[in-house]
C-alpha cells in the first residue's frame, strides 16, 4: 500500500487526536511516571533553594476570618478526641536527636511564650483561608529540647488514626511554623486538631499536622500520611 | 511555486508547545477541580459567574488532583523552555518582523474584519501574515509570560509574596492565570478554526515548511469556508 501526503497526513491526524482523546482524564502514560518523578525531585531542590527565613506570609487587610467556614479534615472515621480517661493526660512529646528531650502538658506548652498570627492557610486543593493562631514557635521548642545540628528533618506524630507528616528542618524552623493550640481566640476545637497541633503557613495544609502527640527529630525524612499516598513530600508554599 | 514559510524552529516550537499546552491546561483543569471556585474560605468572589461548577472531568487530565499537580509542576518547564527557545529565536532571527504590529495596525485589523464580515469586497493587502494574525500572534507570548508569572505567584506566594502581592494576592492571582489560560484557549480554538476553513495550506508550512503564495488566503480572496480551492483563474489571467 501506498501512503501518499494527503492519506498521510489524515492517518498522523487521526493517530494524534486519537492519542488525546484516549489521554483525556487518564493519570497519563506509564513511561512517563518516571520523568514526572524527576521533575518533582528537581523542583524540591528550586524550592528548598528558594526557601528564605524572612519571607512571611501576610494577609490582605479586607481578608475576613473563615471562622466556621474552615473544613476540617482528618483520616479516622470520627473526629479524633483524645479522652483522658482512656488515654490518660494528652502530651506532646519531643525528642528524637535532641540533648533534652521532654514531653509537655498542654498547661505546661501554654506557660511558653506565646505568639499570635494572623496567616492565611493554604490547601492542596487550592482555596486559602485566614485565621489567627496562637500557640509556641517551632524553633523556640527546638532550642528548648537542643535539637541536634545534623537533625535536618522533623517528623510531626498524631494521634488521628497513624497520620503524620515529616518535615524539612529550615521550614519548621520559620517564625511562622507554630504548635498551635489557639484558633480565632478560642481555645482549638476537635475538628481543627485540639489539644494542639503543627500550624504554618510556609506548608500546604496537609503537611501541617493534627492533633499532635509526638515531635521527633530525625537525621532522614519519614514520609508522610498524604506524601506516601502521591501528594509533594515538599509541599512548599 | 513553493517557498520556505517556517523555519524548523518555529515548527518544532510549535508543535511541542501544542503537546505541552494541551497537558497543562488539562491538568491546571484537574487542579481547579478540587476547590472550583475562586473565594477565600468564608467569603464570596464577584467575578466568576460559575463559581462552584467544576469543569466536565473529560476535559482534564492527571486522574487525580496528586497526578494533575505532578504533571502541571513538570511540564511547566517543558511550556517555558520552548516558549523561551521560540521567543530568542523570532528576535535573533527577525521573524518578529512579521509578527508585530506595525503603523496604522487597528486600521489594517478594521479592515480585515470587515472583509470577514462581507463587509468589504476584497482581501486586504497583507505581508507574511493579515492584520488580526499579527495581532494574535503578538499578543499570545504576552498572555503565555502572564500565565507563567501569575502560575508562579500561586505556587510560592509565602516565599515569592511580591509577586504575588503584584497580582492582588493569592485569590485574584490564581484568577488571573485562569482567565489568562481562558485567554490561550480561546485564541488557540479560533486559530485552529482559521486554520482548516480559510487557509488549510499553511498546514503543510507548520509540519514541513513548505508553502505556495499562489494559495494564499489573499490570493484566492478566502473567508471562512469561502473560495477553499486554489484561484486557477488568476493564475491564468497573470501569464507574464
């Protein structure tokens, strides 16, 4: 058979809409997993090379509070309550390769400086949302306990059915990474993580865990509950 | 008789930046998808009639808002490289000659369009490319550096905050790469449809180059579906 231009150019035309139709709402080749991969690892290191301790988020003067417009998402089927009767006293504990390690009561973390901020949070999904935190800088914690200078990861434990979310060092170390256990002025409801919880606006909403139990530094990251499911590990804002 | 029309650098551009448009407005679809609308949690957004409504998943790409976000944070790369490969090579090799608007541009395009309109009996005068192509084809690396720097400022808008401070925040920012992409898309459709109804030769000149004036739209006085075939009879007319 004989492929003149024209019948040539109608089977090339058809064999490429074919292939976009055929790619339409698929995840996309699986050959091109890996490149896809590639980008990803290379965008974390443009990210980290960006990443700046004095850039801070600052919200629009006119920007409301969400308020009760705020989703709350957690993975257990029920909203996680820590009961003191069964679970005995709720307490963060840090360690990992620290000098001192120490595990705090929520009146214990409360005694420590506090600060409050104003930031806007920002999902995965692509909507943002102002509230006002109150709780204890990461990094004051951090000098608190003597993190370890080769510690470069931190990996945020909870109690909401094994989710987590492991960090890099620098952004946890932000002034904006705060262990929050305040919201709009109210002490922090069960359906935002209470007693307390990892709120910064320098991570997708994801990476900021609820419901805190355990903050462990480590000399490796530790993945995470949406980070092992596909989602950036990154997760840079 | 049939000339060089593009260059091969143009031509590859070209069809690479179709591959890489195409996949990242699906995925930017699939993005959008998971929170279809523009309003900051606990408030409303004035300037979207659709807010709320998602776009028909047949029209994304990336299965899923972890796969769409992969594939947009890649081929980011892919659209700027050959958008930025295109843009030195018209400068450095003067195609942007053709590609400008020149003196007394919105007289030319009024004309145009009134040819288009029957409004005027016959094609305008044009060079390489008629009026409103110029225009278009001016004003698509504009929209395309928006998309770039508004897709920018809502990817780091803690850590790049001027930027996207630049475009009224986060919420009018992400706005504005979607109404730039609406832009892309619309103007991408028309010129397709241009393509197949008023000059379906110039096909060939973005596949091998090649192109005959004689089968200009100029030449055979086309309209959208109007004078298709080759004018044979000019061609008789004009013996010389």
């Amino acid at each position: 058979m004989t492929v003149d231009r024209r019948k040539f150019l109608t089977i090339t035309g058809s064999a490429v809409s074919a292939a976009i139709l055929a790619s339409c709402n698929s995840r996309g080749p699986k050959s091109a997993e890996k490149l896809v991969k590639y980008a990803e690892r290379k965008n974390e290191g443009l990210e980290r090379a960006l990443f700046r301790h004095t850039s801070m988020d600052a919200t629009l003067s006119g920007a409301k509070f969400a308020g009760t417009a705020l989703p709350s998402y957690f993975v257990s089927r029920t909203v996680p309550l820590w009961s003191d009767a069964a679970m005995g006293p709720w307490s963060l504990e840090i360690g990992g390769m620290v000098d001192r390690p120490i595990r705090l009561s929520l009146q214990q973390l409360m005694d420590l400086p506090r600060t409050h901020q104003r930031v806007n949070h920002y999902c995965v999904e692509g909507w943002t949302a102002v509230e006002q935190w109150t709780g204890v800088r990461f990094s004051d914690l951090a000098k608190l306990v003597g993190a370890h200078r080769d510690a470069k990861y931190v990996d945020f434990e909870s109690f909401d059915d094994g989710y987590h979310e492991s960090w890099d060092v620098e952004s946890a170390m932000h002034k904006q990474t705060v262990v929050a256990y305040g919201l709009d002025g109210h002490m922090l409801g069960p359906a935002h993580g209470a007693p307390a919880r990892l709120y910064s606006p320098v991570k997708l909403g994801y990476k900021n865990t609820k419901y805190l139990t355990r903050i462990m530094f480590l000399p490796a990251r530790n993945g995470g509950y949406w980070s092992d499911r596909g989602y950036e590990w990154y997760g840079g804002v | 008789m049939t000339r060089l029309r593009h260059h091969w650098i143009v031509r590859l551009t070209h069809w690479i930046n179709v591959i890489a448009l195409t996949i990242m407005v699906g995925s930017g679809l699939r993005i959008f998808n998971a929170y279809p609308r523009f309003a900051r949690r606990g408030e409303t957004f004035c300037c979207n009639p659709w807010e709320g409504h998602p776009i028909p998943r047949n029209l994304t790409f990336g299965g899923w808002l972890g796969g769409a976000r992969h594939w947009h944070f890649a081929m980011m790369w892919v659209l700027v490289v050959n958008g930025l490969i295109y843009v030195a090579f018209i400068y450095l090799h003067g195609e942007w000659r053709d590609l400008v608007p020149r003196r007394g541009y919105f007289r030319d395009a009024w004309e145009m369009l009134k040819f288009y309109l029957f409004v005027r009996r016959d094609h305008p005068v044009q060079g390489k490319h008629n009026a409103l192509q110029r225009g278009t084809y001016f004003v698509l690396p504009w929209i395309g550096l928006l998309t770039v720097l508004t897709g920018i400022a809502i990817w780091k808008p803690v850590q790049l905050a001027p930027l996207t401070d630049l475009f009224g925040g986060f919420v009018w920012a992400r706005y504005w790469h979607f109404v730039a992409m609406l832009l892309l898309v619309a103007l991408s459709f028309i010129h397709v449809f241009m393509v197949f109804t008023v000059d379906p030769y110039s096909l060939r000149s973005i596949i091998t180059g090649g192109y005959n004036p004689e089968n200009s739209p100029e030449e055979r006085n086309a309209r959208p579906f109007i004078n298709l075939l080759p004018n044979r009879a000019r061609k008789v007319e004009a013996p010389e």
